[in-house]
C-alpha cells in the first residue's frame, strides 16, 4: 500500500400517511423552534437525519432508526401496534431486544420492563426516542452538548474484519498479527520494467533471523494475502496489463510465489492507473487482467483481494462494480487526499465510502484503508467509525510497525476481530 500515492434516506419506519403528517405537525410550536438548530453527530463527524432531533420537556428526543441503523442495529415496525423492535448488542457485547410503543413511557427490554423520562413520539413518519435510554441499552456513549446543540455519540466497540499490513520494516510488531483476521505481506511488487519481483526495496521478502522465517511469520496469520504493489509513474504497470508475455508471467510468478510461502491469497495494490490514459481505456485494461488473475487463482483455491484508489481521487482507472465481481474483498484507500502525516478529511472518506457503495458493491466485500502514517490515537476511531456507520467488512491498517501504543489502544477500544 503505497505512501505516495449524500447519504441516501433511510427509509421510514411507516409510509407517509396523513395520520403521520398529523403527528409529525401536531409537536408545539415551541419544541420545533428548539430543535430546529439540533445536530447529530456519531464519532465525530455528522449523521444526516431526515427528521430533526427535538426537545420536550427538557427531554432530548432522537430520530431511531438513523441512529440505530447507523450502529448496525436490527429496526423493525409494526403499524398495527405502533411497535418498534430493535435488536443489536449491548455494552457487554450481548444480544439486546428492545420494544417501543408510540406514546408509552416505559420500554421492554428483553422481555422487562424499562421507564423512560419521556413516550417515544411520531415526527414526519418517524419514531423519535429519549437519547439517554438509547445510549444506555446499546452501548453507545451519547451526550448532548448545550452550546452547540449538537446530540454527540460515540459508537460502541463492534466486532469487525480486521487486516493489517505487514511490509517494509514490520516485525516488532509481529504479536499484532493475533489481534487480526488476515494478514496483507508486503513482500513484492511490479519493478520499473513491469516484472514481478520479490527482492527490491522498499516491498522485499524479508530475510531469516534464526527460527524465525517469513514462512513462519504467515502461518501465524489467521488469513494471509501476498500484496504485490505497482505504481504506474513509467507505464511500467501499463505494460504488465496490456503486454501478453509480462502479464502472463507476473500472474503465474505471484501465484507460485504465494503458494511457496503459504500465503492463501493475492492482493493487488496497483496504483496511479488512469493519470495517463482516459479513464476508459485503463479500466478496461485493468479489469482484463484482474478477471485473468481471479480465473488463476480460482484454479489453486486462492483469493483475491483489490486495493483500490477512491472514486473522489484523481485516479480513475478503477472500475470497482465490475472489479467487484472478480474480488473476494475490496480495499478502499480513502487517503493521501491532502498534506502526507494529517489526518484525512473525514467528508472525503466518507464520499469514498459512498461512491463505492454507489457501484452497487457490497457492503460485506468492502473493507477501509486506513494509513497510520497519517492518523493518530484520536483520530483513527472516527475512521473506524465511518466503516462501522456503513457496516463495512472491516478496516485495513497500514502498516505493522508503525502503530504507538496509544493508536493501539484506540483501535481496540473501538473494534476487535471477528472470533474475539
């Protein structure tokens, strides 16, 4: 992974009748005065509502269902009964099932009864509920802010796909790789002569040291890819598209190289495709070759994984509908949008996310770049967090090696592995 290189609505939860228009018109003049400024945010950054957060009574009501889908939390309706069953964890990690009735102050919580500080009420089609109760049952950190009138949450830990990014100098931070799902080595890539190579800096195999091998290193990866990186700054990668002899050749030397290491998959970080060429014309030529590779790889059971430049950036030789249809898992790398070590713009992230999700992409294929170089301990939870919002895969962290302790502890007190 190199260095160098509007939320659509949720729908509501009933239809838009009169008897809900009604509802929704029938709060005090006062209420919609105080709210009209409210705002949400979840980690740091705006939830965009289609029905406004309001104050009755001293009591802070929030939209549900967008605050609760945005947490991956299960909502469902019943107009019959005026019900609303939410089912998502709790903050021990354990199932939690809430029912709410429109205009009735006390909830059921797995089956007991909970007071609430105010009725759930029906705003413009939507249920709106006290922001201390939601807080409380599911885990979220929520509070609300006076001076800006802002409903601050912050999510609570999810379990989630983890990768990590092993490469250039990553060992003493080897025990990490327990706290992964998979594992990205970064011990190849495409050399200024568009040939596959394994023994160049800065993407080499590393050398043994004693008992410890790299062979050794990957059998401690639940799930391993070999990351081959490529630039296209001298159409070196140009031509391992488009010429038949280095395309054939990078293809089966990465897959013999994989299946010598043990390493259970392939993953591609081609970068810079589509600055020299019209954009149609290097999709073209890139989903050649990756449809090549996945019928290869298919062929010895093993993956595929893209990592891919974001549809808001200024590569656009990357056609991720059809990219998707070849991949096991896709990686966006949602960064290098500004100036190297800041953070990124959490606005350009998130229309990363979307743009993607836009090509009609899982969301279950796709997976989260984040580059460490970049971010620090109090700002890598906000990009987990959009991954999280979008109920991603995952998150993938570049690199191994260059995390401190404190972005450590950011991380897990955020999101831990699938399988604990």
């Amino acid at each position: 992974m190199s260095l160098v290189l509007p939320v659509s609505p949720l729908s509501p939860l009933s239809p838009w009748t009169p008897s809900a228009a009604a509802a929704g018109v029938s709060a005090s003049a006062s209420a919609a005065a105080a709210s009209q400024a409210i705002k949400i945010e979840l980690d740091h950054y705006a939830l965009p509502f289609d029905s406004a957060p309001r104050i009755d009574n001293g009591v802070t009501l929030v939209p549900f269902r967008t605050i609760a889908e945005a947490l991956g939390i299960t909502v469902s309706w019943d107009a019959a009964a005026k019900t609303v069953v939410a089912v998502g964890k709790d903050a021990d990690g354990a199932t939690a099932k809430v029912v709410l009735t429109l205009g009735k102050k006390t909830a059921v919580v797995n089956g007991q009864e909970v007071a609430l500080t105010a009725a759930p009420v029906q705003q413009q089609g939507r249920v709106l509920i006290p922001m201390a109760f939601f807080g409380r049952q599911f885990g979220a950190t929520v509070e609300w802010d006076g001076a800006s009138k802002t409903v601050k949450i912050q999510s609570p830990k999810r379990e989630m796909r983890l990768m990590g990014y092993y490469a250039i100098s990553s060992y003493d931070q080897v025990s990490r790789i327990d706290s992964l799902n998979a594992v990205a080595f970064g011990w190849s890539q495409i050399d200024t002569y568009g040939a596959f190579t394994t023994t160049e800096k800065p993407y080499r195999l590393p050398f043994a040291d004693g008992d410890v091998t790299p062979e050794s290193i990957v059998q401690r990866a639940e799930d391993s890819y070999l990351m081959v990186f490529g630039v296209d700054g001298q159409r070196q990668l140009t031509k391992t598209l488009t010429d038949a002899a280095a395309k054939e050749a990078s293809i089966e030397q990465m897959v013999a190289f994989a299946q010598e290491k043990g390493i259970g998959g392939i993953m591609l970080d081609y970068e810079g495709l589509g600055w020299k060429d019209d954009s149609a014309t290097a999709q073209k030529q890139f989903n050649g070759y990756v449809s090549a590779l996945s019928e290869r790889l298919k062929q010895e059971g093993l993956k595929l994984s893209l990592v891919l430049q974001p549809l808001n950036g200024s590569y656009k030789g990357y056609d991720y509908k059809t990219l998707a249809g070849y991949a096991d898992e896709i990686v966006i790398m949602a960064y290098a949008y500004g100036e190297e070590k800041q953070p990124e713009p959490l606005a350009k992230v998130d229309e990363a996310i979307r743009l993607a999700l836009a090509q009609d992409v899982a969301k279950e294929k796709l997976m989260l770049a984040v580059n460490m170089d970049n971010e620090n301990e109090t700002t890598v939870g906000d990009k987990i967090g959009l991954a999280k919002r979008y109920s991603l895969a995952g998150v993938a962290f570049w690199r191994l090696g260059i995390l401190t302790q404190a972005e450590l502890s950011a991380i897990d007190a955020s999101v831990t592995k699938i399988g604990g």
